[in-house]
C-alpha cells in the first residue's frame, strides 16, 4: 500500500515569516529517515500505512508546540492499494502521457 | 486546548456518488460520542488534543478500507491553546462582530 | 450544475485572533445574496459556475487585501452537472442514509 | 506582489486511474508560459495577481468539463506583498535555516 501525504503546518502567532519554524519541521522529517519531497507550498511524504503517515503529523506538531499559541495545518492523503513508490512514478506517469518533460 | 479537526474523506474508485461511504463515516463518528457537526463539504470534530483528533482520521479510514481500492481525504487541523468550546464559540464571535445572525 | 465551493481565508500577519478579518468575509458574502452557510472553520457558497464561485474567492481577498500583507487561504471545490440544492441534500442524503438526525 | 496558488484538480467519476485527466490540465499549464513546479500531489503556480491565479484554475477546469461529471479540487493560496520569486526561495530558505539540502 503507498500513503502519500502532503501537509503544510504553521503558527499564526508569529507573524508574517514561519520559516524558522516550517525549518524545525523539514529538519525533523529529513533526520527521521522517511521517504519525502519538500515542495515551496509543503512537504509529501510517502509511507506504507495510515499510522506512519499521521505519526508524521504528530511529530510534526511537537516541533512547533513548546512555544506556538497557535497552529494551522492543511493536510492531504492520497492512500492507494496495490502501489509503491508512487512520489517519484506519479511525475513520471504524466511525462509519459505528456510526451516531454516537465517543471518539477 | 482545542483542536479543530475539519477533513472530507472519500473512495476515488467507486463512482460518482459516493455518499453511502460517507455514510459509514458520520455513522461512526456520530456514536463516538465525540463532538461534531456535519457540513455539505465534510465533518468539524472538537477534541483536546491531537492525538484524539487523527484517532477519528483512522476510525474514519477503517470504515473505508475493507473495499475501497483507493481513498482521498482533505484535513485541516486548527489548534489553539487556553481555548475550548469553539465549535459553537467560531460562529458567535462572528455574529456579534457583524451585529446580526448569519446563515449556518 | 452545482458548483460547491468551501473555503477559508485569513491573514497571517496579524496575530493569533483573526475574528475581526474573517468577520469582514461573510458580511460580504451575506449582503451579497448567495447561497451559503458558515461553519466553524470557513463558509460553503453554492452557486451554478465556476466564475461565480471563484468571484466569492476574489471579494473576499478584496476585504483583507488593504491591510494585510499576507493572506493564506485554503479551498475546497466539489462541482457536479445535473444538480442543484446540494447545500441541502447533501446532509439530508447521510441522514436517510444512516436512518436518523446528525448534529449539523 | 507573489501569489502562490497550488492546487489538485481530478474527476472523481472515472475510477480509480485519473492520470490521463491530470495530464491534460499539465500540459496546459507548461504550454501557457506560467512559472509552475508538477509536485506528486498537486501543481504550483506563482503568479502576480490573483486573477492570473484562478485564472489557472479555470483553466484547469476547461480541460476536464467537456467528458467529466463530477470534479473535485482542492486549492491553497499563499499571498504576499512586496515578494517575488518565492518558488525557488522558500525552499532556499529553508535549506539555509537547517544548514543543509534538503529533498525536493
């Protein structure tokens, strides 16, 4: 089974820039050793089960808890059986039916 | 604290009404005894903590995944501490900035 | 048709409470004579295009555009031909459905 | 001004493969001149008005209404004044905060 979950998360507490913030949370996927793709409006990541995906989330929501009053996240699941390695053959399906490479 | 949990989930393969799915997940929610109110776009559930809100995302999945082949879902988490009751509290603040009722 | 669109929008340099922004949206959108209904995280319009459901999205951003330097906004869209009335339908569908009230 | 608009555009009524569909909205998008990333979840486009932005969106829309019954999207908006470029800088930025590259 392929998870792709795409999430962004952010304190409205801080102002106008979170990149700092946004910052601890690629920080902590990046050393977790999960499968993902940082994207300028958020991260994808892909896992083999709901509860890896949310874990991802959660984990998330501890980078920025300790000193965020308050925190806004959009989050998209796209959960497909019988599939794998879907974050880089979804780009590359389109190619083909394209015919020509694409921004990415 | 209250978390604010709005999501839609949905199967992708099972045509183009797919309102007995959906069916199955308010029906779980619904006897959960947790806190909602359904809208025509989705489901707002009021927890206390994170970890109660991606609990109903799982339950709700569970209620899919024995014959659904894939499955979409559209979450957005609001999290605020020192707060609770802003399921109802949201829409009043609103009213009283406007100085009337509004349609909800 | 039936063009369903929810969404949310808000500014993000503007500190935790965003009430005051928000509340200037759906006093638009309530003098403005479209079918509607606010929920505790963003309003649902139906209308019957496309152009009239992103014409919500570009008076609301008119409401905040003066004051705000940055402006998230999270949208929903669920368009579909040979129907109308589904702000209704929808929950009263899950209702006879499930076989009782849900909390709406 | 930066407008940053990603969005996930699919019929929900063709089963569960939707790549040919997704296909045609791309390929629209690389061949109008628009500065645009294809990520696995979604398309982002950075424009400098809004109207170019859902624009984008109606476009996207032509190319699935004449064989599609029912469509889905799901769209988020990050708008800043006194920006530009940010496709390439957010990611940057980030990359900068946390001292490394990052996977993207």
């Amino acid at each position: 089974m392929s998870v792709m979950l795409e999430f962004a998360m952010f304190p409205t507490d801080k102002g106008e820039s979170v990149s700092e913030f946004v910052s601890r949370i690629i920080k902590m996927i990046d050393e977790s050793g999960v499968t993902y793709k940082l994207t300028p409006m958020g991260t994808i990541v892909e896992v083999e089960t709901l509860d890896e995906a949310l874990d991802v989330v959660k984990k998330a929501y501890s980078q920025l808890e300790p000193d965020c009053h308050r925190i806004y996240s959009s989050i998209k699941l796209d959960i497909r059986k019988g599939k794998t390695g879907r974050l880089a053959q979804k780009i590359e399906s389109i190619e083909k039916n394209i015919g020509r490479e694409v921004k990415k």
